[in-house]
C-alpha cells in the first residue's frame, strides 16, 4: 500500500489554503492489521482563516479518534464514531467564534484493509476508484442539486432549470452542525483488486478535469507522479477563481518505499535512496487471480496428500493381530493317554512361555508339557517357576522360538471399558470336521475390561466380558495395541447334572452326567500383567514393558515403515505451512519472499541488491548516473526502467538534497534509462528553478546547452549527456558502462 499526498491553491484573491488532509502511519504495522491504512481529505468553508482551521481540526480528530480504534470494534463502526466526533469538535469551534451554521468543513475518509474499502463522507469532497483504466465514482455528494434532482423527477423543474440554479451546489450536510444530517458510507466491505487505486479529492478537482482526464492522470505508474499530474492539470487550465486542490491517492499493490541507503562521505542531511528495485517493480509473473487458483488447488493437493496418509496410519492403527497370533502358543500337559490343553505367550527373547499353573499342573504327577507349534512340531518344556496362589507358571523351552516376545501394560494405564482381545486355543473349537492345522490356529474374542477386583487371595484380577473357554486359560489378554494387559484365567461356571434327552449313552457312557456351564453371561477373569512382572522382577527374567510412545500409530509406523512415516511427517509438515502462509499476514510475507526468490532464480536473474554510492570508483557494468559538480560530485549511481526521482523532500525523492539546496525543488526532476532503446529519458517537475540540458559540444537537433527543458516532456538523453538543476553548480551525468 503507497499512499501519496497532493496539495495546491491557487494564488489569486485567495491567499489561504483551506484544504486538509491525513493518513494513518503505515509504519504502526500492529494498527495496520487490525485498523487498516486511513486517508482523509477535508475542504474548509466559511472564510478563509475559519475554513483552514476547521478543515485541519476535523483532519485532526478524525485521525485520533480512528486511531483509537480496538481489534474488536469494526472500521464501520469506527469511522462513523470519528466522524461524529470530529463534527463535534467543528460545531465547538464555531460556537467559539460565534460562527455557528457558517463556518463547517466538507469530509472523506477512506480504510484499505486486507484488500477491502471502507468510506464514509460529509459534504463534496469525493472518492473515486480506479480500475482497469476506468474510474468510478464510490461517494454522493451533499448538496442542493440532490434535491433538485428529486424535482425534476416530479416534473416540478426542467432539467435546465436545475442545471442553472444558483444554489445548486449548496451544501446539505457537513462537519460544522448540530448533527450530521447526512453521510454517505459503505456498511459491507468493497473488495479491492490488485492494481486497483482509490482516489480522495476535494471539488477544486472534479470541478476543473472531467472523469476522463482524471482517468488519464490516476493511470501514472507512481501515486505521488499521479497526484502531482493532477494538480498540474488543474493549474494549467489557469482558472481566474480556481478553487484549492487536494488529492490522496492509496494504490494497491504498489512498489514499496525505496530502502534508504547513507554514503559513506554524506554531508548534512543528504540522503540516497535505491533506484535498483527491479525484484517490487517487475509486473508479476502471475496474475493475482491466478495465484490466488494455484494456491487453492495446492492447498486442496497437498490437504489430499495429508488424508491418504492418515489412511495409511489407520491401517497401523488397527489391532496387530499377526504380532499377537505369533507371541501366542499352544501347550499340551501329557501323561499317558490323558492330554490337557491351554495357552500360553512368550517371553525373554522366545527362551520362556507363560501360562496358567493348573494349565501343566500335572507336571508335577510326571506329566510332560509341550508347546505345539503345529503337526510333528512340539518343544519339550520344564517348569522354572510357578506359583498355585496366583495360578502362573514360567515354563523354559528346551530351544528357543523364533516369535516376538509380548509387551506388558502396567495396571495403572488400563482404564475401565477399553477393548481388550482375548487370544487362545479353546478346546471347543478343536471340532473333528477341521485339519490337524487348524489345531494351531489361534482364536480371538473381543471385549472389554468390566471391573478391576481382587480374588480371596488378593490376586489383582480383570473382568472382562470377551468369551473365555476351556483352552484359553494362560493365554494373553491383549489390548487394541497389542499389549498384554493380563493372563486368561476362568469364567464364571457351575456344575450341572446334564440329562441326555434322547436316553442314549453319552461318551461316558451314561445317561446322566456332570458338566460345567455358564452361570452367567459375559463374566470371565484375566490376571493383572502386574502380577507376573512382579514375579518376574523376583527371577530375573527379562521381559518387555510398554513405553510411552509404544500406543502411538505414528510411533507404530516409524517402527514399520520408516519411509511411509517419513511422506507422513513431510505431509503435515507442509500442510500445516501452507495454512498458515495462507492465512495469516506473516505468513504472506513469507510468501512473497519466497516466490520472489524462487522467480529470480528461475528467470536467471540476481536478486535486487540496495544502491551502492561509490566515490572516486570506477563502474564497468549497466546505466549509470555520475556526479559532475555539486553536493553529489563524485558519485556513481546505478540507474534502471524505475524512474529515479531527484529532489530535495526525502518523502517523494529518491536521490534527496540537503534542505540548504534552496535551488532544488522538493520534487525537482527524474531520470531512467529504457533498455529497449539504449538511451536515457530526463523530465523537469514543474521545478520553481528548473532543469537544463548541458549537451557538450552542442548535437544537431537538440536544444542549445544551458536551454530550460519544458516541465512534464521527456527529453532523450544519451550516453555521456550531462544536465543541471538549478544551475551548473548541480550536474549530472548519463553514461552506460559495458564490459
């Protein structure tokens, strides 16, 4: 955002300037986000000293009391507040002087914020935007032509009648009254579009140029270039009764303010400023709407890149069953021709197996336990420990197996109703129409932990509701990570006298027989995994416990796929960045500096560095601008397309003179060099003391050396031209240096 000021009055009868204006400090970048940038213009009426005062007083309090805005009050509703106060502050003046109702002020305000215009007016002075080339006029106007407008509809009036009344142009509404009996604002923000201009005027403009020249002059590369145009247009039409001029013109997406740069041997004041702005004065090599597409279709590529692999995640989020199924075993207790069956998992690196004690209680009767891999495939076993109380046992393999060892889950980190899986062989399921492989096979049920209770004994025992039977006992009872949270153990049974109905024989060989049954539904018990850490620790046998991260699906991920949780990480990664360089403010300044970067390094082209002032020192490379005489002898300054402006005011001057350089207009000339046609182009500011060519010898067909350039025409220079302002105390140079 640049904004430029312009200011003129004519010299004539009128011998004081009655035109106000302000803007908000660019610079307060915490205002600027929540605030936005503010201009005002304001027109004084009601005699000359009367109508300066009031105009620079509403400017004033306008601009305060806006600047006191909070990040949660609106700019609609902070403009209107500041307008009533500043009229306020207007109407106490005037009673002051005993000039109520003939003194007041004409007012416009306008707020860029991110993109968006807000304004709001009393009185004449107008807004008006520029865009594409074609200007618009956003405001009403307050004054008597309204309402003669409204008469001419009615039929009351001829259009003539209106045109040629006197009090036509007499205000209806302006900062002086009472009350405001009108404004004119925008309740809805009107969205801006880069390139766009926003012009504020007071009437000595649109008074004297029609919408067409106005046009012309907003259309100048530079805002401070076209507000001096239009000014310069007003004067030239040399009006007997030509009224002030005041114009502000906000651009959007302009060029930003040149870096400033000090020479090492600066004397006074004097103040260089960078010419070499080639990276903000280049046209972007993607129109706005376009990057504004792109970034939308990277922001939806790269939310889909993010959502494909969280898919992956939640297929390593689901319950491991292949690592279960392998830590879990089958165990066989034989003697002679009687088998008992149950489960069992393993630990300490596949060396042991942990089971139920009444699982291989036999063992102790002479009985032989087995682990049963599978047909032909048995290991023997031996009892390293066991305890009858907590009903566990430690079996030792005669070699070790080639199967994960299980991760135990301490008590305190299971909480009530999370899923567990209960893993093992119950022996109902070894029916006679499956193969012997399937007598290896482990089974899963699925549950959840109903209670936390203790036996008689005081053994630390899980209820769980996940279907437990015969068989089972001492396998693993898992939660939806994979961890053992504890040991199978029972169900709640009963013994019942079971009478076959058809009278025949049961394999016992009688009618009647005793068998376990359900006494209840979903009631079954698994022992604490603390339990048997516990014993553990005793025996000094390793075992694996449960880590922090062990519960994580990105932690499972990088352990099973480290080049997967690699694409993952890189995904939020960048997508978290994208959301926030897309939605904050920082974050688009990053942008910029990025796409600015990467543009230069595509194209090929170095990225701008600030002006370098050298004395006495010898440039061989591009256009080139030499102190020959004056406050800037001896220096070299490189030139591009972007006009250099020369000057004495450092607030629109680029290469600034001390403020002793009376000879040296605020504004005073610029100077650029077009790359197409080789050759450097000089314009004259409407300087008070001119600029002048010193061609030397003198060329045919250029004007005679010392001759005064017209203001406002280009005049072509070429290499080893010189000029001077003012006079030849202050020349100039242009030459081009080539490898």
């Amino acid at each position: 955002m640049k904004i430029s000021p312009g200011n003129a009055q004519h010299i004539g009868k009128r011998k004081e300037q009655q035109d106000s204006f302000g803007y908000s400090d660019i610079e307060d970048k915490e205002f600027v986000r929540h605030g936005g940038v503010l201009a005002v213009v304001a027109d004084g009426m009601g005699g000359l000293a009367c109508g300066a005062d009031a105009s620079r007083l509403a400017v004033k309090i306008m601009m305060r009391e806006y600047m006191t805005k909070s990040e949660d009050e609106k700019v609609v509703e902070a403009l209107k507040r500041s307008i009533i106060t500043a009229n306020e502050a207007v109407h106490s003046m005037a009673m002051e002087k005993g000039l109520e109702g003939e003194t007041g002020t004409t007012l416009v305000a306008a707020v860029v914020k991110e993109k968006t215009l807000f304004w709001i007016s009393a009185g004449d002075s107008r807004l008006y935007l520029l865009r594409n080339g074609n200007i618009t006029l956003m405001t009403q106007d307050h004054n008597y032509a309204n309402e003669l407008a409204k008469e001419v509809k009615k039929g009351s009036i001829t259009r003539e009648e209106a045109a040629n009344h006197r009090e036509r142009n007499a205000l209806t509404s302006f900062l002086g009254l009472t009350d405001l009996p009108e404004i004119d604002r925008n309740i809805r923000p009107f969205p801006l579009e880069s390139g766009d201009r926003i012009m504020l005027c007071s009437d000595g403009l649109y008074n004297t140029l029609s919408e067409k020249e106005i046009a012309k002059g907003l259309k100048c590369p530079n805002p401070n270039d076209a507000a001096e145009s239009l000014i310069n247009d007003v004067l030239k039409q040399e009006r007997k009764n030509q009224d002030n001029i005041t114009v502000a013109i906000l651009g959007l997406d302009e060029p930003e303010t040149k870096k400033i740069l000090k020479p090492s041997n600066s004397r006074g004041n004097k103040t260089i400023w960078s010419s070499s702005n080639n990276n903000e004065n280049r046209k972007s090599w993607l129109p706005e709407s376009r990057r504004k597409n792109i970034t939308l279709l990277l922001l939806i590529l790269i939310l889909s890149c993010i959502l494909l692999f969280v898919s992956r995640i939640s297929a390593y989020a689901a319950t491991p069953f292949e690592d279960m199924s392998k830590s879990t075993v089958r165990i066989f207790c034989i003697k002679g021709e009687q088998i008992g069956t149950g489960s069992g998992f393993v630990i300490d690196n596949g060396g042991k197996v942990v089971t139920n004690w009444h699982v291989v209680a036999l063992t102790e009767q002479g009985a032989k336990a087995v682990v049963f891999l599978g047909e032909n495939n048995m290991i023997k076993t031996q009892v390293k420990w066991h305890s009858e109380q907590k009903d566990l046992a430690v079996l030792e393999l005669e070699k070790p197996l080639d199967r994960p060892d299980v991760v135990f889950m301490p008590v305190k980190k299971v909480v009530i109703g999370q899923t567990i899986y209960a893993l093992g062989f119950p022996s109902a399921a070894d029916d006679q129409f499956l193969d012997n492989a399937s007598l290896s096979e482990v089974k899963a049920t699925r549950g959840i932990i109903s209670a936390k209770v203790n036996s008689q004994s005081g053994v630390g025992l899980f209820q769980i509701d996940a279907a437990i039977n015969p068989g089972n006992s001492g396998g693993p009872l898992f939660d939806e990570f994979g961890q053992v949270l504890g040991i199978n153990v029972a169900k709640a049974l009963i013994a019942a006298v079971v009478v076959n109905p058809s009278g025949s024989l049961s394999s016992s060989g009688n009618a009647v027989s005793i068998e376990r049954l359900p006494s209840g539904e979903g009631i079954g018990w698994a022992i604490q995994a603390d339990e048997l850490m516990e014993e553990l620790d005793k025996l000094n046998i390793s075992y694996r416990s449960a880590s922090v991260l062990i519960d994580n699906s990105l932690y499972r991920l990088w352990k099973n796929d480290p080049l997967v949780f690699s694409f993952v990480a890189i995904s939020i990664f960048i997508g978290v960045s994208g959301l926030f360089l897309g939605f904050t403010s920082k974050g688009r300044v990053v942008v910029k500096e990025v796409v600015s970067k990467s543009r230069d390094a595509i194209t090929r082209r170095a990225a701008p560095t600030p002006l370098q002032v050298k004395h006495h020192a010898a440039v061989s490379e591009k256009p080139l601008l030499l102190g020959i005489a004056g406050e800037f002898q001896g220096s070299i300054i490189e030139l591009d397309e972007s006009p250099l402006v020369i000057g004495r005011d450092p607030r629109v001057s680029h290469l600034v003179f001390s403020q002793r350089d009376s000879g040296v207009s605020r504004r005073h000339c610029t100077v650029a060099f077009d790359s197409k046609s080789r050759c450097f182009y000089l314009e004259d500011s409407w300087s008070s003391n001119g600029t002048y060519l010193c061609f030397s010898p003198p060329r045919a067909g250029a004007s005679q050396s010392g001759s005064k350039i017209q203001s406002g025409q280009k005049i072509r220079l070429s290499s080893g031209d010189r000029f001077y302002l003012s006079d030849e105390n202050q020349m100039f140079e242009v030459r081009i240096e080539n490898h």
